[in-house]
C-alpha cells in the first residue's frame, strides 16, 4: 500500500469529488500517467509468478461442478450483446 501512496502521491487529495480547479486536475492526471508504468510493472511481475498448473487445478472442481450442475445454454450471448451494441449505435 504505501508503494502505491508514494507511487500516486495522493496526498491531501481524498477523491475525485473534490478536485475542483484545473491544476489539481491536471497533476491528478499527470500523476496516473507517470503510475501507469509502475503499476504495469507490478501487474507484470504478479503475473510471471503465476503457477498456471497449479491455478488450473485450482479451479478444475469449479469447472466440473458447474458442467455437471448447469445445462447448456443455446447461446454464448455473444448475438443477443450484438443487437445491444447495434441499439446503442442508432
């Protein structure tokens, strides 16, 4: 957490609510921008540690379950979220 203070320099500022002249924006801006690597970085780092073999065994009983349990669907969805997207367009 404290890499993460240092990092975004958030002091004094509590929220977004409460920026409310350009500067203090602007430096809320520009100090995401320059976390942005930074936070990549630890992103990057958490997922190189990652034992896939072990994650997927992790998660094998979940998937089971559900494949016994559940019922298939007739569709992904993915033509019903098309029609969404189509509506929002218009």
């Amino acid at each position: 957490m404290n890499f993460l203070c240092d990092v975004l320099d958030v002091s004094g500022t509590t929220d977004n609510g409460t920026m409310d002249d350009r500067e203090t924006m602007r430096r809320w801006v520009e100090t995401w921008k320059s976390a942005g690597p930074e936070l990549e970085a630890v992103r990057r780092k958490e997922i190189e540690k990652i034992n896939v073999l072990e994650s997927l065994a992790a998660l094998e009983g979940a998937f089971n379950y559900a494949t016994r349990t559940l019922p298939p669907r007739d569709s992904s969805g993915l033509v019903e979220m098309q029609k969404w997207f189509s509506k929002l367009r218009r």
